[in-house]
C-alpha cells in the first residue's frame, strides 16, 4: 500500500473530525447554494470526507465521486451506490460543481489535468480547487505523498492562463499553519520521503483540536484579505 493510500484510508475512521477537514469544508460549503438542489462530483474523492459533509449540511445535494485507487473506490461505493461512482462519465452534463480538493499537486502535469476535466464540465459549472501552498514549505512530507509542487498565486494563475475559466476566488487558508508547516519541514529534513506514520494526519487531543479549530475559524473568515497560508482556495467557473 502506497503512504497516500495509507494516508486516505487512515481519514475514513481518523480524520472526519479534524479541524483542517472542518475548515477545509466550510471554506468549499461557503460556494454552495442552500436552497437548490444540485449535483456534485468529488474528483479525487480518498476517503469520501467531501461526501459526509455534503449529504449532512444539504440533503438536496447528490455526491458522485471519482477516486483511482481501487481500495478506496469500492469502499466509496459501498457508502453512496454504485450508481454515485461518475467513472464511467464521458462528460459531466448537469453536475452544476466539481471539487477538486488537494489533488492536482499529485498532477505531473497540472495545466493538462485541468483542461482535460474542464472540457467535460457544462458552461457555467464551478470548479472549486485546494492545493498546498507556498513551495518555501516543501518537506518530506510532500515527497512522501507524490506531491510534484505546492502553489502560490502566481504559479496557480499561471496554470490556468487561456483555460476557459473566469475566477471567482482566488484565497490562502490556514495562516495559522505556517509555523507548524516549517516545525514539520525541519523534523523531517534529510528524510528520503518513505512511507511512514508521520504522512498522516495526528490524533490531536480534543482540547487542542477545538482550539485550532476556532483559530482556523478566524482566518477563514477574513481570507480574502490574508497574503499567505499552508493552503490555497480557487474557485473557477467555466465559461
């Protein structure tokens, strides 16, 4: 088992009330409309967190999923139908948004992976993108779960310069995290990036997860106006 298998397998029992996954949710909910039903498509769906979220916060939403690794897809079948998994799609007619959620850092080729999914979206669907940010931040631990590069910006613009798209946020999430990001870069320097307990999210004690969680809040809430962050939020329409 790969450590990014390991690392999404670990989320289904693990992870769901982690403030990261929390915020990371309130951050892609807040483009989501209430009081319309629609459909959403999960690319890149691990462990099928998006999924929980979303059927718990709008029961008039429908989650399909798109996940690669076989363990995984077969679980996530299991817990939403069959009928949910979207692999066999040739174009994603009628699903209104796409989430694609610290995925295309595992992209050797971003640019492509994105135009390639945009082509089979409809005109007007939105695409709504997290990935890693700030490249000062690489560590082993970027290596470990087949990262290819963390963004900024300027390097996210730069990938989708020409795709059909109008950007509708373009935001850094989790400020916060930062030090903690160059704590983690300095343990695992001179690592090789091996598969290890350490790619994984940690069990946080609820004291100290509760209180992450309401600092996380803050920043959430004012970052349209933060200029760094362990995260990057975009959120695309096509046009």
């Amino acid at each position: 088992m790969s450590t990014l298998e390991a690392h999404l397998r670990r989320q289904i029992e693990h992870s769901r009330d982690f403030f990261w996954h929390r915020l990371r949710w309130r951050a892609v909910a807040s483009h989501l409309p209430h009081s319309l039903p629609f459909q959403l498509l999960d690319v890149g769906a691990g462990a099928g967190l998006l999924g929980v979220f979303l059927t718990r916060d709008f029961p008039r939403a429908t989650y399909r999923f798109l996940e690669p690794i076989d363990s995984l897809q077969r679980q996530l079948e299991s817990q939403y139908g069959v009928g949910a998994n979207a692999a066999a799609l040739s174009t994603y007619q009628n699903i209104q948004y796409v989430a694609l959620l610290d995925v295309l850092e595992h992209q050797a080729d971003d640019r492509q992976f994105l135009a390639r999914l945009l082509a089979k979206m409809d005109e007007g669907a939105t695409l709504i993108v997290t990935v890693p940010a700030m490249m000062a931040l690489w560590s082993g631990w970027d290596v470990a779960l087949g990262h290819h590069r963390r963004y900024n910006r300027s390097s996210f613009t730069r990938a989708i310069a020409g795709l059909p798209v109008q950007v509708i946020e373009l935001s850094y999430l989790f400020p916060e995290m930062i030090p903690l990001a160059v704590l983690r870069k300095w343990l695992r320097r001179g690592t090789t990036g091996t598969a290890d307990e350490s790619a994984a999210f940690p069990d946080l004690p609820l004291p100290l997860n509760n209180a992450l969680y309401a600092v996380g809040s803050v920043s959430l809430a004012a970052r349209r106006r933060v200029p760094v962050g362990s995260s990057l939020l975009a959120v695309l329409r096509k046009t």
